[in-house]
C-alpha cells in the first residue's frame, strides 16, 4: 500500500520486469531430468 498514485504506478512497473522473466521463461528442471535418465 502506499500513499502516491504515481509511486503505485513506478512499484508496479518494477515488479513486471522482475515477474515477467519468470513467467515467460519454463524451468530447466525437467529437460535436467530427462537428461539425465535417457543419459544413463
């Protein structure tokens, strides 16, 4: 929460570019799995 329309609007905009890369990126961990068990 906070007091300021336009410090809403700037934490908003910080968030999106940390969420987004995580969000538009999957994980590794099951290509890592699959890797590793078709590897053995």
């Amino acid at each position: 929460v906070v007091k300021s329309n336009a410090v809403a609007v700037r934490v908003e905009s910080q968030l999106k570019l940390v969420i987004r890369p995580m969000y538009s990126n999957p994980p590794i961990h099951g290509a890592s799995i699959v890797a590793t068990v078709l590897g053995n």
